[in-house]
C-alpha cells in the first residue's frame, strides 16, 4: 500500500501526519478514505459529525486502526484545536530533537573557535593544534541532526474543509455563513502560520462569481469568446452582486479568508495551498430531506434532484434552470488534491481550480440527463412530466442570487500536478444514482408509507 510511493519528482512519500477540519463532511469522508486505503499517512479527524465515516473508524480492528483519530470538536469555541495543529506530543518530540541538536551545535562552534583561537595562539607559540578534527565532526553532525529535526517538523500538514457551504443558508443565515466561512477560520491559519505548519484550505469557485459575459448584452458575440467566461485563478476578477442580495455572503467571506491566507504567505512565510472545487458531486453529497436531514432542508443540487427522483416528484428549476455548471466526479477530484498534499514543493503558495470543464451542462440539462440515468439505475419510468420551473425567491427566498456560468481554467494545475479529470458526466451520474438509490430507495417507500413515523 505505502512503499515504494513516489512524489511527481521521482521523491519518496515520506509518512505524514495530517490534521483535516471538516473531515466527516462530504469531501472529507472521501479524503480519509483514500488516504487510509493508498497512504500511509496519519490522521487527525476533526468535525462535529462522524456519521460519513463511522465506516473507517468502527470496528477498531481494520487494518487503519491506528493512523485515524476522531476528534469530535466545534472548532468555533475549542481550546483543543491548537494543539491538534501543533500536534502537541509530536511537536514536544522534535522540539527535543531540535534543543538537543541546537545544543551540540551551539558547544560545536564553541569548541571549534576556542580551538581555533588556542591553535592561532599555539601556532605563534609554536606548540601543536589537536582536537580540531573531533570539533569539526561534532559541528557537522549536529548541524546535520539540527537539519533533519526542522525537516521532520515538516511533515505535518492541516487541511481545511470546515463550512456552511449550502446555498440555501447563504441568503437565509447570512451571519452564520460569514462566521462559519471566514471568522471560524481565523484561528486556523494563525495557528498554522504561527507554528509553522503547512495549510490546505478549502475555498470554493464561487469567489469568481458572475462571469464577465454576463453583463455583456444577450446577443453580444463576444459571450461566445473564452476570454469572457473562463475562469482564471491568476486572472479572473470577482463579481458580487449588491449586498442585498445575500447569496454573495460566502463568497465574499471565502475570498476575505483566502486573502488573509496569501498575506500570511507573503508577510509571514505560511506555507499554503488553497482549493477552488468547481461542484464536485458524488455518493454522501449532503443529505435527502427527511431521511438523513431535515424534512424542510434544501441541499445542493445534486441532492435536491436525487431526492425528487426517489420520491418520483417532478425536478424543480430554479428560474428555469438556465445557469450552467461544470460538475467532476468526487474520485477525480479527492486524486488532485492527494497529489497536492504529497508534493508540497509543487503546490505550496499555488491556488488551483479544480473542476471538469468537458462537463459543462445547464441545470435543465442536468434534471434531464439525472431523470434519464435514474430510470436506467432504479427500473422506473419517468414522470409525464419531469421537471417544473420554480421562481429563486419561492425556492431560496430574498436575497438569492446566481453564478451564470463556470468553467474552469486549467492551466495551473496542468502545469504543477499534471492533473485531469476523466469522467464523464454520464458515468459519474450513474453510479453516484446507483449509490443513492442503493441507500435510500427503501427508506424512502417506509416514509412515504408511513409519513407520521419520519
Ligand atoms: P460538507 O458540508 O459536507 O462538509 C463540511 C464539514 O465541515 C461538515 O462535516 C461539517 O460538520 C464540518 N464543520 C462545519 N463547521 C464546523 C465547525 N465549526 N467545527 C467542526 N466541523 C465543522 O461540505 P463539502 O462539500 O465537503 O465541502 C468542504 C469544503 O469544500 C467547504 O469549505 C466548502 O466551502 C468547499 N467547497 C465544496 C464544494 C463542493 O463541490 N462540494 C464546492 C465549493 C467549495
Ligand atoms: N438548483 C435548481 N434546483 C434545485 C437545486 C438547485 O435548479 O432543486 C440550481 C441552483 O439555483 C443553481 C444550481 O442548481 O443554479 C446549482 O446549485 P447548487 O445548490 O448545487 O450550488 P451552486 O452550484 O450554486 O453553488
């Protein structure tokens, strides 16, 4: 499993303890479980939940057993979480093998000028220069030693993942959002920056928000130009819309946080990386209303649609369902960001996009291709009619507001980590229905039955 594992320069992985926040989340529980199954890596789990990777850590026995620890903190107001970045018995460790080290250097150099300074002496005197030789190896092992203990105090790594990232609570809980996504993130980069260690942060794609073409008239030719849609992480601007339209409180605090990330890179050395994900989708995606979530809750769209479907209830689009998307599939995308923790040399100070610009679909076309792979996984006809428009403010409610359009460059990503995608949308569709039809079908016929028990 772990041998013999290089980095994209011919390198050996060395082992790595890793602290991911946010990791029974959705992304999450599928980084966990690729760093389990094809690493050797250690973890630190931290959420409020662990429901999305109970699997891993129950029963003790599994072959992982003892490289992932579940934390069970709220990182809002936990005094833990310092030393979980610090990984505090850890840090003890090198910081003795540092002292110890620093010690030897520190009487090395004394050793060394003292004899210097005698051998000068002794060599205007005339008498010998002895000793010399014993000093100058002490100098160099400790140095060496010295070296090694600051290298190994390299090999930790925090990723971030904690947030409210639905849409629906953006223009609903706006201050929750803005505390979750910027505020709650604070003391992790400071703990990062302050104690040296290396920071995967979790952004997202909405930073760029609407495209230029948007405000380009309907007709202009010019929308049709790459140049004006195409979203580059060294190159795009980011366009909000007004405050009032809340919607825009998350991407706002997400690109204050990424902000405050690159200050600290270039004020203070933090070694960082952040991640744009352009709606990576798969199996444990949020949760179906009802069932594993709360009966009113409005998840993503993924969600949304696979939950209609199940319910055989028409798919609802929102003001039409003309805003485009590009979606990966989540296995494609957990690989890019593995090769980015285990070659920090190529992605630290970078910020990629990650996402599949060959998927690119309008929402409609999405209810349609689902409606189509759902019929193929589950056995059942689709509906007469199987989608209806619904109006932003009835779905989402005042304040809502959309990205038109997002695809992703892939330049820098393609140039640091030689990374793509392979799936298509259709296979990626399949098996995630495949999944959700597996989990839920049955559980949702028991509810519809018997709708007071759920
Ligand atoms: P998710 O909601 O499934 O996971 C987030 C996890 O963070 C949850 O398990 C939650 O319990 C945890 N969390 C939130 N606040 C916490 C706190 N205060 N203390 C401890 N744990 C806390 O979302 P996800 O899709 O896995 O997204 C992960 C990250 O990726 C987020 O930062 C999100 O903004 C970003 N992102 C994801 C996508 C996507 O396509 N899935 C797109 C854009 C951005
Ligand atoms: N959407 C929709 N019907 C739904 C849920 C979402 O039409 O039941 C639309 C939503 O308005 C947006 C797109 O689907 O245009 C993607 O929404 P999602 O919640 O996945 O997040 P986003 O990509 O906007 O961050």
């Amino acid at each position: 499993m772990a041998s013999g594992r290089v980095d994209l320069d011919g390198n050996p992985i060395k082992p790595m303890t890793i602290c991911m926040i946010g990791a029974g989340g959705f992304i999450g529980s599928h980084l966990c479980e690729k760093l389990m199954a094809e690493t050797p890596h250690k973890l630190f789990a931290v959420d409020v939940y662990n429901d999305k990777i109970k699997h891993l850590l129950e029963p003790s026995s599994l072959q992982w057993a003892d490289r992932i620890q579940f934390h069970r903190l709220n990182i809002k107001n936990d005094s833990r979480l310092e030393g979980l970045i610090r990984m505090a018995d850890l840090v003890i460790f090198f910081a003795l093998i540092c002292l110890v080290s620093a010690f030897w250097l520190v009487s090395a150099f004394w050793l060394v000028s003292v004899e210097i300074g005698f051998g000068l002496s002794s060599l205007a005197s005339g008498s010998g220069f002895c000793g010399s030789f014993e000093s100058f190896s002490l100098l160099l092992s400790s140095s060496f030693s010295l070296f090694l203990a600051l290298m190994l105090l390299c090999y930790f790594a925090t990723i971030n993942l904690a947030a409210i990232c639905t849409p629906a609570d953006y223009n609903t809980r706006p201050l929750d959002t803005i505390y979750s996504n910027f505020i709650d993130a604070l003391p992790v980069v400071k703990y990062c920056s302050e104690n040296g260690k290396r920071l995967i942060h979790f952004s997202t794609c909405e930073i760029y928000g609407k495209t230029i073409g948007s405000f380009l008239p309907k007709d202009s030719p010019l929308r049709q130009d790459p140049e004006y849609y195409v979203l580059k992480e060294d190159a795009s601007p980011c366009i909000f819309g007004p405050i009032e339209k809340q919607r825009w409180s998350y991407a706002c605090a997400k690109q204050l946080i990424e902000r405050l990330i690159y200050a600290e890179g270039a004020e203070n050395g933090l070694e960082f990386t952040i991640v744009r994900p352009f709606n990576w989708i798969g199996p444990r995606m949020d949760f179906i209303p009802g069932i594993d979530g709360p009966s009113e809750g409005v998840p993503r769209v993924l969600a949304c649609f696979s939950n209609n479907l199940l319910r055989r209830e028409p798919l609802k689009l929102v003001d039409g369902g003309e805003s485009q998307r590009t979606f990966i599939y989540i296995k494609d995308a957990i690989e890019a960001v593995l090769l980015m923790i285990e070659n920090p040399a190529r992605a630290n100070g970078h910020i990629f996009n990650v996402g599949n610009p060959n998927n690119e679909v309008t929402v409609r076309q999405l209810a349609e291709m689902m409606t189509q792979v759902y019929t193929k996984v589950s056995g059942e006809p689709s509906l007469d009619s199987p989608t209806i428009d619904i109006s932003s403010k009835e779905f989402y409610g005042e304040g809502y507001d959309d990205s038109d359009k997002r695809i992703p460059d892939m330049t820098i990503i393609n140039k640091q980590l030689g990374w793509n995608p392979k799936t298509s949308l259709w296979d990626l569709l399949e098996s995630t229905l495949t999944y959700q039809h597996r989990t839920y079908a049955e559980a949702i016929k028991k509810a519809i039955s018997n709708p007071t028990a759920s």
